[in-house]
C-alpha cells in the first residue's frame, strides 16, 4: 500500500492510512470543489458507497487512525467530521452554544460545494422553521410544542389503538405461515400508528414508506423522495383546516404555531418518529431470531421485551449516524482543530462501540439497563419522544412475540443486510417462518 500524507500533517507520510478516495479527481469533478478544510479532507474516508456495508470495521479502522474524531467524505469533495468518541459525541450533544444545530453555518452548503441536486440535501441542507434545524429561543419554543403534542398523545387510548393496530397488520400475514418482518410488520405498524395519530389515510401507507426510504437513504433518489413527503402532509394539513379531527393535526393547527411552521413539524415528527422505530422494532426482532442469548429469553426467561429494546438501541442504534452539527466559530474537540463552517456528523455506532466506555464485563455493557446509550441524543436537541417510541417498539414487539411465537429465520444471520445509507441501522429483509395461526378478529 502506498503510504499517503497524515491529515493533521501533510508533511508526515502514514503508512497505516486507506487509500484515499479520489486521489486524482478528472477536471470537472465535484472533488475539484474547494471545501471547508481542504487539507483535512483531501484523503479523507468515505462514507458512502461500499464504506457502508460494514460500519463496524470503518469505525475502528477510523478509531485507529484519527482518534475520537475523524475526517470524513460525505460525497466527492464534500468532507466533514466522524465524532465516534463515547465521551467527545456526549461533548458535542450537551454543548449546543459551541455546536450548533443550524446548516446555515454550514460553509460547504453556503459556498455552493454541495450541489443543488446533491441527494445529502434533504438530511443535511436548511429547513426554516423545523424544530430539529434551530437553535436557542426559537428552537426552545418549537420543541414545548412539539413535546406538548406528543403528552396528548400518550393516553391509554394510544396503548388500545396500538395492540390492535399489531393484531390487524398481522392479520395479513399470520394463515400464510412465513413473512418478511421488516416490509410486512416493523416498516408498517409505525406508519399505522402515526396514520392514526395525525389522520392520515391508511391507504397511504406504500408511499409514505418509499418517500421515507428514499428521504433517510441520502442517494440520488433522495430529494425526490422528501418532495413526496412533504407533499402528502401538505394535502394533510389543507384537509384539516377544513375538517378537523381527533388527531395530532388537528391539535397543531389548533396550536401556537405559525403556519410556516406547522409543515415543518409534521415533517420531522412523522419522518423521524416512523424510520428509527421501524428499525428499532426490525433490530429487536432480529435479537429474537438470530441471537442466542435471546431466542428464547423473550418468550419466557429472564430477559424482558424492554432489555432487548435496550440491547437494540446500543448495538443497532436506529440511526448509526446522524447530521450533525455546524460550527459558528473555531474551537477544539477531543484534541482536534474544528474550524467555522465545518461539519460535525454524530457517529452513534462509533460511540457504542468506543473502547473507552466498553466494559470487560459484558454485563456491564451500555445496552444493558443503564440507559448510557445515545440512540436518542443528549442534550437540548435529544429526542423528545423517547416514552412513546420505547411504548410502540415494546407493544410491537411483544405483540408479534406473542402471536407467532415459534418464529425463526430462514436465512442465516450473515445473510441480514442494511439499507445503503450512512444514517440508517435498517434491515432490508427479516425473512421468518412460523406456524399459521388464524386472524385475531379485532373489530
């Protein structure tokens, strides 16, 4: 291997670097783009294409070379920073003055380095008036809204709804005797929980599902994926005004919220709250499938439903990897020179998985019980839904547990795969087979 240049010094050669991705870029190619830090990312890793096939082996071979925080490639000539640190990425989320959340600092999205057609745009680019894109005061009034909404959604009501919303969806498959989880159950009872929470159209559901995949994915498809999205809660938002209901729309429109802000909302609410837990749901059930420890613990040991959703939640974060914060000023992070306008991306797998926090003793380990995980955040920008997302995975899981409970895989484990994206912890498939049972005949 020819040895390449250390980043953080040109003149020093490193022999343990990997071979850098586009060493010599033909003219007109993105990665001809100045970027915020040009010496830094140059010969930065990727993080896209093949890279994502094993996250696990790129965090460590990141680890080994860069420390806690590591340069990364977004896309061809678009760099940014990897914080794959336990203790750097907890620095990160609890500070929002030093690390803020707004793109708008964002120096290779404000110069014209990402392209308008860039697929990154729809995770990464500016959305006025989104609670999860903001900072301070405005960011502080959005999110009581958006917490006070998810209060009048956690009812007993919710919990009913809920089991009888798992029992219809599998109702569609359980006289067949196999299925596939992920696109048959962990993908749809989210959406079929939200559909009923913010009255959308069950009908609606496919769609909803692509438009999502495609918006998390971050490929070429990406943004048109988010305009589907949006297009949907829009005509959501336009038949409430006109005919309310007894749902979470209606609620924000009767809201505090401006009308520029009520689009936003819904985006991110639904967006967020069906994609990590459909693969929260979709990792847990794949404990249950395919790890030993819990094959059988589920449906009568001494582990709980809720120990392997923690187990899920450290050892497949819904999201591996999550935009990010953008800095307004200079500062420094784990030892590390940052400079404004660059990009910090969380790297919740890497933090996981982080020598410094792993315990010789699994026992002791992040997943199980204490709650150290970061799969929800930290800090002023942490999920504001961790009740009612830990509440749906459990139902979900202990309802399809409960109904077929003899379920198997029909692959092996190795032959699990992810979704191509850098954010997204989510299967493709969980192919299971099980005893035919009949329909539980809920009204």
């Amino acid at each position: 291997m020819t040895p390449h240049p250390d980043p953080d010094n040109p003149e020093r050669l490193d022999p343990t670097d990997p071979e850098p991705v586009g060493v010599a870029p033909p003219p007109g190619c993105p990665a001809h783009r100045p970027t915020a830090s040009r010496v830094e990312f140059a010969r930065a890793t990727a993080l896209f294409g093949p890279a994502v096939d094993d996250m696990d082996t790129l965090y460590t071979t990141l680890r080994t070379i860069h420390g806690p925080v590591a340069p990364v490639l977004l896309a061809p000539g678009i760099g940014a920073w990897l914080v794959l640190g336990y203790h750097a990425l907890t620095e990160m989320l609890r500070d929002a003055h030093r690390f803020p959340r707004s793109p708008l600092n964002w120096k290779d999205l404000t110069t014209g380095v990402v392209p308008e057609d860039c697929g990154l745009r729809p995770m990464m680019a500016n959305r006025p008036h989104n609670v999860a894109f903001v900072d301070g005061p405005d960011h502080q009034r959005l999110r009581r809204i958006v917490e006070d909404s998810l209060n009048a959604a956690a009812t007993p009501r919710l919990r009913r709804d809920l089991r009888t919303t798992c029992d219809h969806v599998i109702d569609t498959f359980a006289d067949r005797g196999e299925t596939d989880l992920i696109a048959d159950y962990a993908t749809v009872v989210p959406l079929r929980c939200f559909a009923r929470l913010f009255g959308l159209p069950p009908d609606q559901d496919d769609e909803l599902a692509r438009a999502m995949h495609k918006l998390f994915d971050s490929q070429a498809d990406s943004q048109a994926g988010d305009r589907a999205f949006e297009q949907i809660l829009a005509e959501l938002l336009h038949h409430r005004r006109t005919h309310p209901g007894d749902d979470l729309t209606t609620w924000l429109l009767r809201s505090e919220l401006r009308d520029e802000e009520l689009l936003p909302q819904l985006v991110v609410m639904l967006s967020a709250g069906c994609e990590t837990l459909a693969n929260l749901i979709g990792s847990t059930l794949r404990l249950k499938l395919v790890d030993p420890r819990f094959a059988h613990s589920l449906t009568g040991g001494r582990r709980t439903v809720n120990q392997a959703i923690d187990e899920a939640l450290t050892c497949f974060p819904p999201l591996r990897n999550f935009p990010g914060r953008y800095l307004a000023h200079d500062t420094t992070l784990a030892g590390r020179t940052l400079r404004a306008g660059d990009a910090l991306l969380l790297g919740i797998g890497g933090a996981h998985t982080d020598p410094a926090v792993t315990p010789t003793d699994p026992a002791d380990a992040l997943g199980h019980g204490n709650g150290a995980h970061l799969a929800f955040g930290a800090g002023t920008h942490a999920c504001p839904a961790v009740p009612q997302a830990r509440l749906i995975a459990g139902i979900a899981v202990s309802a399809v547990l409960d109904r077929l409970p003899d379920l198997t895989c029909t692959v092996p484990p190795e032959a699990l795969r992810l979704r191509p994206s850098p954010w997204s912890t989510a299967l493709e498939a969980l192919p299971a087979r099980f005893t035919a049972a009949a329909p539980a005949g809920n009204p």
